[in-house]
C-alpha cells in the first residue's frame, strides 16, 4: 500500500509492503528517504493488529493512504 504526505512542502511518498517468512509475517515500509523500516508478526492476528497500529502511527505523522484509481472495465472484443 502506498501512502502520501501532503503536509510537506513537496509531497512525499512511502510504500508498505507484506513478505511472508517462514516465522510469521513481515511489513517493510520504505520511506522516501531511503530508509526502510521491518516490523515483524508472529501469527494473523499479531499482522492485523501490528498493521492497524502501523497506520494510526503514520496518520499521526500526516500519511494518508493513496488511493488507486479504479480499473476500467472495457467489453470484450467481438462482444
């Protein structure tokens, strides 16, 4: 997931990303500066709430989730 902050002068990007490990779960959030940050799970249900916790932490620091543009739906050819 992709998160933005409009607070900055320029906006800034950072990116979360889930990667499976043989124990558990992993995020890796990259930040714009370069730095990258793992935060570890044991199990489900320590991923759901180490990720809520992970959010409410950036919205406090002025990251919103950026949005994906829907995709377009297009009929198929020959329809």
């Amino acid at each position: 997931m992709r998160f933005i902050n409009r607070r900055l002068r320029e906006p800034r990007r950072l990116t979360v990303r889930r990667i499976r490990a043989r124990s558990g779960h992993r995020l890796v959030v990259a930040y714009p500066d370069g730095l990258r940050r793992l935060h570890a799970f044991a199990d489900d249900a320590a991923l759901v709430s180490g990720t809520a916790a992970l959010q409410a932490a950036l919205a406090a620091e002025g990251w919103e989730p950026l949005q994906r543009p829907a995709p377009r739906w297009r009929p198929a050819a020959g329809g």
